[in-house]
C-alpha cells in the first residue's frame, strides 16, 4: 500500500453532464484520502474527461495531454469521456496509463484509487473499445458538496440530429428515478444554494420509466434552494411542465432552449424536431408564465445545406425571438454523423456567418443588459478579482459587486453595464 495517496486533478472539457461526473470521481478520489486539486495545476495524477461534441473540443481534449505534461512531465494520466468513447486510440500513447469511454466512470475512479491503495495493476492495453450502458448509473450517494450543486438526472439522447455525435458516444436516453435524485438533494440541501439540473437530453426525461420532467419539478418544490434547468428541447415547454415550475419557490427563470436554426428548411436537414412557428410559440409560452425570462440559445452557422437566404433567415428570427444571449458555433463536421457525409461550405463562409451571427448576439446581449438596470436582484456571488465579486442572477445574468460575499446570496440593484453582465454603484 502506498503511504502517501497522490495529488489529484480531474480536468473537465465539455458540458455541465461532464461536470456533474467529474465532481462525482473528486468525491470518490478525495474519500479514498488522495489530495484535490483545484484547475489545471501541478498534481500526480490526472484524470481528463473528455468531450466529442465538436472537432475542436475534441482536439483540445487530446491537447490536454500535453498542456498536463508541460505542468508535471512526470505525471500519470488517465482519460474518459465522450473522445476516448469516439475514438480511444488518439490517446493511445505511453504517457497515458489507462483509458475509458462514457460509462462506469465511478468504477473507473475507484480503479485508479485501488492502484494506488491497494496496489493492483491493470492492464494498460487499450481496449477494442467500451459498451454503453442501458440503463441510468446511478452515483450510489457519492457527492462532492458545493454551493452551487450540479446533479444529473437523465444521460444519452434518441434525437439522432444529422449533425450530432452525442446519441454514438453517449447511447440511447435514460432516466434516473425521482426517489434517487430527490435522495441525493436530501445529502445536499443543507450546503447547496442553487441546484441545476442536467441531462444530455433533459426534455426526454421519464420517457422511459413512466415519469417526467413536469414531475420532477412537483418534486423538487419540497426544497428551498434555487432550481436551474439545462437546456431544453422546444418539446417540452408545455403547461403542465411551466405550471409545474411555478411550485417551486426560487425557481431560475432562465430557459436556455436549443435552436440551432432560424430556417424551417435548415431544421427540416438537421432532423429537428420542430419548426420556427412552433419554436417562437414555446417562447411565447415560457413568457406568459416568466414575463422578464432570459431565454438563450445554440445557433450552428454553416450548416452544408444553408444557404444566404437561410442564414439571412436565422439572424432575422433571432431577433424576433430577442435572446438573452446566444452561443454561436460554426458548424462541425463529426464523422458517422448523417451531414458527416456532406460537403461542407467554403470555411470563409461559415467564417464570416459566424462573424455576422456573433453581432446579433452582442446587439441582444445589450438589449437584454440594458433591462436589468434598476433592477433589485438577488445573486449567488462565487468569484473574486481585484476587490470586485462576481456571480449570476437567477437569469443568469453576470452580475458584479463590492458587496459581495463568497457563497453568499446577496441583493443587488445594478446600475450600469460591466463587462460581459452589469454591476452596482460600488463597481466604477
């Protein structure tokens, strides 16, 4: 047995699923007595979780095996995720000792504990690759307890969008049961001050154990913390599933619904679910119940089908729908993926689309600042720079202040824009 357990540092790429895992991995690394590591700083062991969503993601994936050495050349690395699921022998090299896919990610962080702990050894033969589990992991009461607590209630997706990779890597959807996340709040409720629930496709949660999200809200109204959702799919903002948000007391109202195109013909090629009209009415909806909502989005720009006038059509219905904020990504091409197999557009194109969507969002971002000032809001503040502290409103708005506290909520009136959200009179 090794006398003294090793530094540790798990590094996160990719989604807040990815997060929720890789909290749950520290939580079993710190148990086991190894030492946290807080970001990418000097350790003995690291653990990259690794995200495929885009070619670029999945290039800062693998290049996170350098930036590690250049820190510790020394150092012992172990990989997991939705890149090494994809493709795991990109990270096939000597300095990486074990690799893993998107599943068993508990079993996989006790693994490299009982390396250590107990002295076993693996074989650091890379596999043929990994199996997808059918049915939800659940994380067996593991938590790393933080204010603002993460907590994944739903994993894979069915939607099979042409241009998407995650139903490949990440499997059919699968739900967890009310009881078990309503178990793992109970272990949480008395640190936590916000919770945000994620999913690879929350909208799909309890298609497949007689449940739903609707539900779920009705359940999580018991507790007093603050409730954020992930993003959703334009499906699932019904009646019952706003009215159910209404029960619960500090509820985000911040509805971050995916969109990806402002083209119904675009939508159609992307095998979308939905069309703009029933889009703009699920916004609509959200807004009866929510008048001050921030609704964000996704927007991919280049799709290999889209045309100006398409695009043209996307910036146009952008504004209609007013966004609070917009996440811009110009399109990826992912191979096995249906457009994987198209020809992509001419790269200045998608360039200068991106450019010119990236405009519209500054223009709604501005808008939507410019109706917090005056303002009261209440904001968990988390971060500090230069005297000044830094958090996020219920809208998710950045929120800047003097006044702040760390972990603390506090109320705040803002008077000005600051940097990419607003601040009070105590920020010049």
């Amino acid at each position: 047995m090794t006398e003294k357990l090793p530094k540790v540092c798990v590094f996160t790429l990719g989604c807040k699923v990815n997060q929720y895992d890789s909290d749950a991995m520290l939580a079993v690394f710190e148990h086991a007595g190894f030492e946290i590591c807080e970001g990418l700083e000097p350790a003995d062991v690291y653990v990259i979780n690794s995200c495929a969503v885009t070619a670029e993601a999945e290039k800062k994936s693998r290049q996170s095996v350098a930036r590690i050495l250049k820190v510790n050349p020394n150092a012992r690395i172990y990989v997991c995720g939705c890149a090494s699921q994809n493709n795991f022998s990109q990270f096939a090299k000597n300095n990486v000792e074990y690799i893993s896919g998107t599943d068993k990610k508990l079993d996989f962080a006790r693994k490299i504990v009982n390396q250590y702990v107990k002295d076993e050894q693996f074989d650091k033969i890379v596999p043929d690759g990994f199996d997808i589990s059918k049915e939800f992991e659940d994380n067996d009461g593991v938590v790393n307890l933080r204010t603002r607590h993460f907590i994944k209630v739903q994993d894979g997706c069915n939607n099979f969008c042409s241009y998407c990779l995650v139903p490949y890597v990440r499997g059919r959807s699968r739900s967890r049961s009310v009881e078990s996340v309503v178990r793992e709040l109970e272990t949480v409720k008395d640190v936590a001050k916000e919770v945000v629930v994620t999913g690879i496709n929350l909208s799909a949660y309890g298609k497949d154990n007689d449940t739903s999200l609707a539900n779920l809200m009705i359940a999580l109204a018991k507790f007093d913390f603050s409730v954020r959702l992930g993003s959703l799919e334009v499906g699932v903002i019904t009646k019952e599933f706003l009215d159910a948000t209404t029960k619960i007391k500090r509820f985000c109202p911040h509805f971050h619904l995916s969109l990806q195109s402002g083209d119904d013909t675009v939508l159609k090629q992307m095998n979308r679910k939905y069309n703009c009209t029933q889009y703009f009415d699920a916004v609509q909806l959200i807004r009866k119940y929510y008048p001050s909502a921030a609704i964000t989005t996704d927007i991919i720009v280049g799709f290999p089908t889209e045309t100006e006038e398409q695009f043209e059509n996307s910036m146009a219905f952008a504004r209609k729908v007013g966004f609070s904020d917009i996440h811009v990504f110009p399109y990826s091409s992912r191979r096995g993926t249906v457009a994987g197999r198209m020809k992509t557009l001419d790269p200045d194109v998608v360039n200068d689309r991106q450019k010119r969507m990236t405009a519209v969002k500054k223009e709604l971002v501005d808008n939507y600042l410019n109706k917090q000032i005056g303002m009261p809001v209440n904001v968990l503040f988390e971060t500090q720079e230069d005297g000044v502290w830094c958090g996020h409103a219920p809208n998710y708005v950045k929120v800047y202040s003097k006044n702040g506290a760390h972990n603390e909520v506090r109320l705040i009136v803002p008077s000005h824009k600051y940097f990419d959200g607003v601040a009070d009179d105590t920020v010049q």
